[in-house]
C-alpha cells in the first residue's frame, strides 16, 4: 500500500474519533477540523520522505494539536485556552510514549453537538458527518433529500458555529435525556449505512455498523436507566443477528421472510432479547423499542416456523403513532398486506405522497411487489424506480428478477 493510500486509510478508520478527542476538549469544532486538516496535508507532503509512522494516528494528532497551540498563540487567546491545549499536548505525548490507543470520545462528541443552539433537525446530520465520517450524498440518503441540499444544510450549521463563535459544552446530566434522541438516530443511522453497504467490498463504510453496534454499547454504560438506549441495541442486534442469512452461497439477496431461520446467530437473537426485556422494564415506550419489537416478532419464527403479521402491523401501527417516518410507513404498508392482503397494503402505500418518497428505494420497491400481486401494470415502473435506486448489486439483481416474473406472466 503507498503513502497516499494509507494517509487515506488511516483517515477512514481515525478521522472521527481523532475530531472527537480534540473538540471535546478544545470546544472549537471548527479549529479543529482545520488543524486536523493540516495534519493530514502534512503527512501526505513528509510521510513520503520520513516513512509511515509506527504509529499514524498518535502522528497526526501530535500535528494537529501543534498547529491550535499555534493558532492560539497567534491569535492571543487567554491563558486558560492555551493551559487546555498544554495539557492535551501531555496527553499526547503520554498516549505516544506508551504506544496506548487515545480515548474514544466520540460519544461525548455526538453529545456536544446537540448544543440547543443547532437546529434540532440538523443535530444527527451534524454528528454523522463531523464524528462518524460518513459524507454528505450518504447522509442525503439516509434523510431522503437531494445531496445538494443536504450538504447546504450542513455548511450552514457550521458556518453557524463559526459565527456566532458557539462553544461546546457537555450538557448537564439531567439534560442527557431530552439530548439523547439525535445520538441515537446517528447511531442508528450510521448501523443503516453499514448494514446496506456490507456486500460492497470497496465500501468504506461497511465497518460503521460494528462501530455502530460498540458506540450503544459505551451508550449503555453512560445512560444505563434509559429504554430506548436498550431498545436501539436489541434493534442493532436482531438486524445483525441475521447477517449470515441475507445472501445465499452464490451472493444472492434473500428477503427476511424467505430467509432460513436456522442460520440466524442465536446468541445474538437472545442478546436483543434481554436488551427488550430491560428496556420494557422501564414502563416509558419509545420509537426503538417498537422497531426492535418488530424485529423480535420476526424472530420467533426460530421457534414457531411463522411469522404473526398480524401481530407485527399493531406494532408498526404504534411506531407510526409515535414516529411516522418514511420507514415506519413503508414498513407498515407491507406488513399489512402480508397480514390482511395486498389491496390493504397498496391502499397504506398509496396514501403516501410520492412525491415525497421518489429516492427512497423501499417505497418502490414494496410498490413493485404489491402492484404485481394484484396485477397492476404500475408494477414495472415501480420496479424500475426501485432497481435505478439499488446501490446493492445483490439486492438490485434480486429485483430484476422480480420485475422479468412480470414479463412471463
């Protein structure tokens, strides 16, 4: 591997958990995200010439920490900023001596960016790309708007923080729960975009849904009395659970409901169970805690051999009561039809705008599959639709092959 593609690497893997290390004691995201921009120029122009360091990461935070204490010094900020830059320079000449990985901080670093100064709507965004890596045309996706008005958006929030000078600041303890909500969409969000990417080798984001799964783990450790914290990890764990199950020998996409039950992980299976067993203790319910339901309703076909539709539209029912997301009504729509028929289904569906859904690939597709089921000639369309919105080359196989069951009837 040359220099470049390791200076690349290491900025895939390191990126946000080096942001994080430096914001949530410098406070200033933006002079962060300058400095650590220089520090990856910088290895770009000397690893060449000095070779790569033994260790990378403890490089580039040397470099990046440096050039904030320069910028203070030219830029005179008080005594006490720079004492906080000194002492993150201790620390970094500690953690280089001893060879030790510095501290993950980006949980408190997804924290600090639910500052009540930063458009609630943006706070996930903010935290997906600045903390998580993940670029503003994935985010887009995630959110279902245009690349281009999702990345205007973020430029805006930090062109915000830089103007108006915004300090980052952990809330106090009994702000953590009404904060919570945005760290665990980005969480959840960023376990969305690995899951979906798994099968594409080149990806560079198919390691974010084990970090994902190792963020609501420390999450667990520092809100241990709130459900949806749980209900997340039970909702990660029945997904990835079902891993193995998703493709076939040859690679091929396999739908939940025709996949092999016994090559789900178990253990994993009874781990989500215990996480919905706690948070269900709690007696508060939540939008995670009725996703993961759904999914443990999925899972007792290990022990049944079926699956309660029924069961599983009452709880997409309440999900859509508390959350109606784009999901939850798509998700609704199909469990419905499976339940109480097509027609039902395609009725749900329909009542959704559109418009509002023409780059959300589950809509088209659910919409393809329930307009052949009662012979509408929208089916190709909607297929259509749905396999030029296929990022997965399995998955948009599978669809074909879907859409050619209508050519032969």
């Amino acid at each position: 591997m040359n220099t470049h593609s390791i200076v690349e690497q290491t900025a895939r893997d390191a990126y946000g958990r080096l942001i994080s290390y430096l914001a949530v004691h410098w406070r200033d995201l933006q002079a962060v995200e300058d400095a650590l921009g220089d520090a990856f120029l910088a290895a770009l122009e000397t690893w060449p010439e000095i070779g790569v360091p033994d260790l990378p990461e403890a490089w580039l935070l040397t470099a990046a920490r440096r050039r904030l204490i320069d910028r203070a010094r030219r830029a005179n900020v008080s005594a006490n900023a720079l004492t906080t830059l000194f002492a993150i320079a201790e620390d970094t000449q500690r953690l280089t001596a001893s060879g030790a990985a510095f501290p993950d901080e980006r949980l408190r670093m997804m924290l600090l960016c639910t500052l009540p100064a930063i458009d609630p709507a943006m706070r996930t965004p903010l935290m997906l790309q600045t903390v998580l890596g993940i670029d503003a045309a994935r985010i887009a996706s995630a959110f279902v708007v245009k690349p281009s008005t999702m990345g205007q958006r973020l430029t805006r929030v930090k062109a915000k923080i830089r103007a108006e000078r915004l300090t980052f600041e952990m809330p106090d303890e009994e702000e953590v729960p009404e904060r919570l909500d945005s760290v665990l969409q980005a969480i959840y969000a960023a376990y969305g975009t690995g899951w979906e990417e798994e099968a594409m080798a080149d990806s560079p984001r198919r390691r974010l849904a084990g970090e994902a799964i190792y963020l609501g783990k420390l999450l667990l450790q520092f809100a241990p009395g709130e459900p949806e914290v749980y209900g997340l990890m039970a909702l990660m764990l029945h997904c990835e659970a079902r891993r193995e199950a998703r493709y076939d020998a040859e690679g091929n996409y396999i739908p939940l409901s025709h996949q092999d039950a016994a090559r789900w992980d178990r253990t994993l299976t009874m781990e989500a169970e215990r996480c919905l067993l706690a948070a269900s203790q709690a007696g508060r319910i939540g939008s995670f805690q009725l996703m993961a339901a759904i999914q443990s309703a999925h899972a007792q076909r290990l022990w049944t051999g079926r699956t309660e539709w029924a069961a599983i539209a009452d709880l997409y029912e309440g999900l859509v009561s508390l959350r109606p997301t784009w999901g939850a009504l798509v998700g609704q729509a199909a469990a419905v039809a499976e339940a109480y028929g097509a027609g039902r289904g395609l009725s749900l569906l329909e009542a959704i705008p559109a418009a509002e859904v023409m780059n959300y690939q589950p809509y088209w597709a659910l919409a393809g599959h329930l307009y052949k089921r009662v012979g509408r000639e929208e089916a190709r369309s909607a297929y259509s639709r749905a396999i030029g919105l296929c990022t997965d080359a399995s998955v948009r196989r599978y669809l074909i092959g879907q859409a050619a069951e209508i050519e032969m009837r």
